[in-house]
C-alpha cells in the first residue's frame, strides 16, 4: 500500500473543488456582466392603430371606440381631436348620437309588444293605425308590421323630402312626426310591399308611432322603461322635445356640407327630424351592452328574438349583409358573424355590433364620412372582433 495515496486523493478532491468553485464564481460573474437581452418590443395595438389612420389618412377629426375581447374586458380608445375650436382632448367613451342604431330599440319595443299579445308582426300597420298609409303604390292595409321592421314595405324615405334638403338650415327646427311623414306621403312608393328590400327611415317613423297608438305613451319612455332602464344603461337617453345639447361629455360632431367646405359644428341639434328612426343618445360602451343583452336573451323571449334574427340580403349596406327585424348580420373575415345596426346622425357615424361568443366592438368617428372612409370605418370594426 502507497502511504502518499490518502494524500494524493486529499490533494486531487481539492483541486477539483476549487475548479469547481471558480467555475461556478466566473459563472456568475458573467451573468453578472453580461449585457441582458433586448427586451421584446410590444405588439402595436391594431384598433388603436386603425383609429389613428382614420384622423390622419382620412382626415376625420375624431374617432372613439369600446372593444370587448375575448378575455370579457372592455378597452376604450380615442384619436383626434374633441373640439376643433379649443383643441380639446377626445373623452373617453363620450356620449354620441346613436343615430340608426335607434331602430335596433324600437324593434325591441315593438317585439316586447308582439310577445305580449298586443301587436301582430304580420298584421296590417291599418290594423293599429287605419287610414294612415296612403298613397301612390303603397296602402296600409297591404303593409305588415313586420315588413316596417324589415325594410321590406316599399315606403319611399321621409329623409328624401325637400324639407330636409339643407342639413344647415333645420339644425334647431323642430318637427313634428306627422310633418316628416307627410314628406314619405308626398313620394311614390319604391316597390311593391313585400317584393323587395330597401332601407327606409320612414318605416321606423312608423313604427314609433304605433308604439304611441298602442301604449298610449310616447315611444320614447316606452323605449327607456323598456329598454335602457331594464338593463341598467347608464348612458342612454332619447332627447326631451326642444333638448339640443348633449348631456354628458361628448366630442364636438361636424358636418361636412360640400368636399372642400368648411366643417359645420353640429354637436346641438334638434333631433326631432330623426325622431324614432334615429334620436337616440348613447356611448359606445353602452351601445356594447345593448346588443350583447339582446343577443344573450335579456331583452326578448326566444321566439321573438328567432324573428328578430330572421334575415334578408341587404346587399345595398355592403357584401354578405343581410337584415333582420331591426338588427343586421355582416360576414367576419376571421369566420362568424357581428350582429348590430350602426347610425348615421349629423356629425356622428357608428360601426359595431357582438358576436355569438361574446365579443364586441363600437367605433364612432365624428363626421359622416365618404364612401372610402365608411368602408374603413367597417374594416375597423372587423379588425377590433378578429385580432
């Protein structure tokens, strides 16, 4: 036996614990010095930036939305300017005329109504308001109520009358529902009830006035006991008779009279010439609350919400759209569908709707936009239910 062999492996276990140790010290003084890796730069928000591109390609001077994802959170956005005048900043979620959307409401009402077996959807409009229809190619008696929700009366658009020719000069003149109507009577009828589709805001018009005639109160607080009050819509209203101004904090909506005019402030206005086609004052967090309870069943029985969603082409508000009973499906380029209406007022237009799955998304820019910018304004909305 070598006596200088525990030696040499006391020795040896040294060395290779000191190796060991070094190691593990040159280690961590590399980790110490190291330069760390570049952290990964975050991923641009799509919504965010579609709305940046509608003020500054498409010259809108605002634009707002509420996205509800997929994870159930609500995330606001805003672009531009709130008031061209002061330079203020867009507020978060303002109020903005709700414009069409109006008639997603109504329909809601008239269905409640239907539900409670106090209108027929496919009696005659005579039935509950005889006499009032008539004129060349159309009469009330061949008109259902059905067909005024649908869009499929053939009643000519009071909006077309001389009367509402010149947005600038009726901006605080009142009307009456019965002036409006008068100027659809004056027209001829655009087809035979029942054989066509063709938007009509005279056919809303109508439809608030047999809510009236049936429940002996103006559709207005039939609409916000109904409606808004129900499912707790804090920012909601239809405006009083004589009420201009917003309510709440709002961004300025502009009207562009010509291409190369001057925008014309009309955030006050008289909305008496929307009336139920069209007076009604929301947000776009609201607007997501509205139609994500109508879908999910809170506002209508199945049978009427089946009937609500019973659809036509309606081709003519863009490829693959079709219509319901005041409600509209448009295609998602990542597969499905969004439910929901949009509007159009002086100085405001919306975009949005929900999904079967729960999502949803409302745009508003504050300006009527061409044809080119509508169409991104839409584009934007499918960005906002497909990231």
């Amino acid at each position: 036996m070598n006596e200088h062999a525990p030696q040499r492996r006391a020795h040896s276990i040294r060395l290779v614990r000191y190796a060991m140790t070094a190691a593990a010290t040159a280690g961590l003084a590399l980790t110490a010095f190291a330069p760390a890796p570049a952290a990964a730069a975050p991923r641009p928000d799509t919504v965010q930036q579609r709305l940046d591109a509608l003020v500054k390609d498409d010259k809108v001077p605002a634009a707002l939305a509420t996205v509800k994802g997929r994870d159930g959170r609500n995330r606001t956005y805003t672009a531009g300017v709130g008031d061209l005048a002061t330079g203020a900043r867009v507020p978060v979620d303002g109020q903005i005329r709700a414009g069409s959307n109006t008639k997603a409401f109504v329909a809601v009402v008239v269905l409640q109504l239907v539900a409670e077996g106090k209108v027929g959807l496919d009696a005659s409009v005579d039935t509950y308001l005889p006499g009032l229809l008539r004129g060349d190619g159309f009469d009330g008696r061949n008109i259902t109520v059905r067909q005024l929700l649908q869009h499929t009366s053939g009643l000519p658009d009071y909006m077309d009358a001389p009367a509402l020719a010149d947005f600038t000069t009726i901006q605080y003149r009142w009307f009456e529902p019965r002036e409006l109507l008068d100027g659809a009577l004056a027209q001829k009828a655009r087809f035979a009830a029942g054989t066509a589709w063709e938007y009509s805001n005279t056919n809303y018009l109508v439809a608030g006035l047999l809510i009236q005639k049936v429940t002996g109160r103006p559709y207005g607080e039939e609409l916000t006991k109904r409606v808004i009050e129900r499912i707790g819509l804090r920012h909601t209203y239809v405006p009083a008779a004589g009420e201009t101004a917003l309510r709440e904090t709002h961004p300025h909506g502009y009207l562009r009279t010509a291409p190369d005019a001057p925008l014309v402030d009309y955030t006050a206005m008289d909305s008496s010439m929307a009336w139920a086609a069209g007076a009604v004052v929301s947000t776009n967090t609201d607007l997501n609350a509205f139609y994500g309870a109508l879908l999910g069943g809170r506002l209508l029985p199945a049978a009427q919400l089946t009937q609500m969603r019973t659809t036509v082409p309606a081709e003519l508000l863009g490829e693959g759209v079709r219509y319901g009973l005041g409600i509209q499906s448009r295609p998602l380029t990542c597969g499905g569908l969004v439910w929901g209406h949009g509007g159009t007022s002086p100085g405001f237009r919306t975009r949005g709707g929900v999904t079967e799955d729960g999502r949803a998304a409302n745009i508003t820019v504050t300006v009527i936009p061409d044809a080119a910018t509508g169409k991104r304004l839409t584009d934007a909305v499918d960005v906002a239910l497909c990231r």
